[in-house]
C-alpha cells in the first residue's frame, strides 16, 4: 500500500487521477509534468487551467516536504478564486489521507504536516510578500500587475534565488509592454498554450457552445475572440486605448458596489444614452482627495429602455449617494428633454451634444487622465475589452474621429468617459496625440 502511494506520488497526473479523481486533458498533462523552472501559461478561457494551477501547488507541497508555494494575482477576486481551488484539490483527497497530511486549511493558507504550506496574496501588495523564501510561485493574470517589472526583478526572482525555485507565470494576453509579453517570448522558459482548437479536441467545450456563442463572438468582436480563445497578444495600433495603458488602470482590489449602496463622498456620474441598437450606460465615478478617480459603479441597460426608467436609476442613485457634484448626459439624437426631465427631478445634471469636435476632446481627456494614473477601476474584462475596442482616425478637417467594429459596443466607455469629463478641474492640461504613456 506504502509503495503503491509513492508510485502515484511519484507522478503528478498519476496523483491527479488516483487520489484526486481530476482526469487532465493532453495539454493539461504536459503542464502538470513539466519540470522547468521557468513556465509561462496561455490557456484559453473555461479550459481548467485554475484547477490545474492548483493541484499542481498541492502535489508540489506534498511532494517537497518544509516547501513554501505563493500564488499570486493583481485580482482580489481571483485570489480568492485560486484560494477555492486549492481547497477543493484538497477536498478531494480520500479523508485519511486529507487528515494524514493536512495541518490547517484556511482561506487563503493552507498547512501541511510536512512542513510545507502554500499561501495566496494579492500581487498588489509588495510590502506582504518580501517578507517569504519561496520554494515555487504561481503569478496569475501577469499581465494586469501594476509595476510588474519591479515586482518580478526585486521582489519575486530573489525569492527563489537560494531555493533555485519553480516560477509558473499565466495570464491573458494582454500588452506588449509587460513582463509577462517577455516572458511569453524567452527562449529559455517552457511554455504552454491551449487554444479553443484545443479544448474542442479535448470535449471541454459542448458543439452548441462552439457553434452558438463562439461563433457569435468570432464574429461581432474579432480582436476578444483571438485574445481569449486563441490566446494571441493583438497590435493595438488603431486603438485609441492601448491595452498597456488600460492594464496600468486596473485596480485588482476595487469592486463595484451594488446599486442603493448607501455612501458619502465626492461624485461624478456619465450617462450615455442608446436604445434600439445601443445600450444606455451609467458610470459612477468616486474622488478622492487626491483626485484620484475610481470607478465604483458600472450599469448597462438592456436595448429598448426607455430613457425615463434610466432617469429613474438616477434618481436611486443620487438618493443613496451623498455627494454627488454632477451628472454629465450625452444627449445626441435624443434632444434636451433627456436632461430637462432629470433636472425636474431634482438631479445636478448637464447635456453634451457629441459632434467630432466634443468627442476628440472628452476623449482626449479621458486618455490624459488614465496617463497621469489618476483613473483607476476593477478588474472587469468586458469594460477592459470596451476600452481597447475604440478605433481612430484623423480626419481631412483636422479632428480625431472614433469607431468601433460592427457588431461591438461602446456604451461602457462613452458612459466612463463622460463621468471622468464631468469631474475636469480648471487648468488641467492636457496631452494630445494617441500615445500617452
């Protein structure tokens, strides 16, 4: 029984099926048994690559006795998702062995009776984690770590310097200027992808899956269909966003709050209004002393809305939020009655008419803003994917014109935009030019 315990000890997808009961697919097993050092990870969404993350960090543990394992990630949310899967890895050992060899489960730490123990952080919170030696690190979401460069160079290589440690880094492909883009190009990592080819081949994903919603992906939004189901970094030359300059505004720790949160503080609020082919958006942005700019509230309401139910959210919202400075409306198309109704009802609101001229210059703002850090909002891939998504040009007059794909929306933009314009300061100046870095 000893023997034939080390046997399937001896092997981590051997250990994955006998005591685990997980069955990896072909491209999962190649990263489970693989023994690099360096290791890079680009696996198409909804293809186990969190679970497999996580019974690696298990067989790892149980296998390297005193052993330390962090994993990491710039998203609270998803820390706390891999703190999940780690324990459902343990969960599935059969009881005996889970009381033999585990110490204490916890949320975030996991103690083995080796010695061994595995913890997750925020990858934000470079002062928690110089603190470890670490045996192997697991980083998720590479990509989205602000100053990742520092983090990796200072922090994380040193930690594995004495140990000569295992470093496993995945992410989405987002960027080329992050670590994450050099380390998905060096020669000297091992690297692992898995595209929906991949999982399709494997059954993971169902034939009305593939032919329903990848499909309909494929074709209304191209440039997120090839970033998370072919997982290629894109050349993002034509947007007015680039996805650097959107990853450096990611706030991993910032939620959104749910609508009639009672707050207090300072306030700013864009609509963006749509309705057969667009969708209305409301951005509620929160300023801080600093002013710093978060984004605490995002809605999109379905097409067809009618503007006064959109009023009406409002309304809610300026009754639950104490402070509320302004409310910039875009009223394209619509007339002024939009904004009258919202002032009959007691709301600081205000309308823009968006001509070439208004959009360069809420757009050109925006941009400013997000340069000099001062925007910050969640981790939330369709807003991410919605900012990247804005095209320009310049036209033969001299202005900056703006465009999105057929079939891909920018109401979550235009609605954050226009928030941010609500809340300009006088005097502050502004970058022009696409490449505000």
């Amino acid at each position: 029984m000893i023997k034939k315990l080390e046997w399937v000890l001896e092997d981590p997808v051997r250990f994955c099926r006998y005591l685990l009961g997980f069955n990896p697919t072909s491209f999962q097993e190649r990263l489970l048994k693989d023994q690099s050092k360096r290791i890079t990870v680009l696996f198409a969404r909804q293809t186990g690559k969190s679970t497999c993350l996580a019974h690696k960090a298990v067989h790892f543990a149980l296998t390297h006795p005193r052993s330390t394992t962090l994993i990491l990630s710039p998203v609270y949310r998803q820390v706390l998702n891999l703190g999940d899967k780690v324990a459902e890895s343990l969960n599935r050992l059969p009881g005996r062995l889970r009381k033999a060899w585990c110490k204490k489960i916890q949320k975030l730490q996991f103690y083995f009776r080796n010695g061994s123990r595995i913890i997750l952080l925020s990858a934000a919170s470079g002062d928690r984690i110089r603190g470890f030696t670490a045996d192997m690190i697991l980083v998720d979401e590479a990509a989205f770590i602000p100053d990742d460069e520092k983090l990796f160079v200072n922090i994380l290589l040193p930690m594995l310097s004495t140990t000569d440690g295992w470093l496993i880094v995945s992410s989405t492909p987002w960027g080329r200027d992050t670590m994450f883009y050099r380390f998905c190009h060096s020669p000297g990592w091992s690297h692992h992808v898995a595209t929906w080819r991949d999982a399709v081949e494997e059954g993971l994903y169902s034939r009305s899956f593939v032919e329903t919603d990848l499909k309909a992906l494929m074709e209304s939004n191209p440039q997120q269909f090839r970033i998370e189901y072919e997982c290629q970094f894109i050349p993002d030359l034509d947007s007015w966003l680039p996805q650097d300059l959107i990853a450096r505004c990611v706030d991993g720790g910032l939620e959104y709050v749910d609508y009639g949160t009672r707050l207090s503080g300072s306030f700013w609020i864009g609509v963006d209004l749509g309705k057969r082919r667009d969708h209305s958006a409301v951005a509620v942005l929160s300023e801080d002393e600093d002013g710093v700019l978060r984004l605490i509230h995002l809605k999109r309401f379905p097409l067809e809305t009618p503007y006064a139910s959109v009023i009406g959210y409002l309304k809610g919202l300026c009754d639950t939020l104490e402070g509320v400075n302004g409310i910039l409306i875009d009223q394209t198309g619509v007339g002024e009655y939009v904004v009258e109704d919202a002032l009959n009802v007691g709301l600081p609101a205000e309308g823009v008419v968006l001509t070439v001229k208004t959009k360069e210059q809420i757009m050109t703002y925006l941009k400013t803003v997000m340069a000099r850090g001062m925007l910050r909002y969640p981790y939330d891939r369709m807003l991410l994917h919605e900012l990247n998504v804005e095209k320009f040009e310049l036209s033969k007059s001299g202005y900056i014109t703006f465009t999105h794909p057929e079939g891909t929306h920018d109401d979550r933009l235009w609605a954050l935009a226009l928030a941010v314009y609500a809340s300009r300061k006088p005097g502050f100046a502004v970058t022009k030019g696409r490449r505000v870095l």
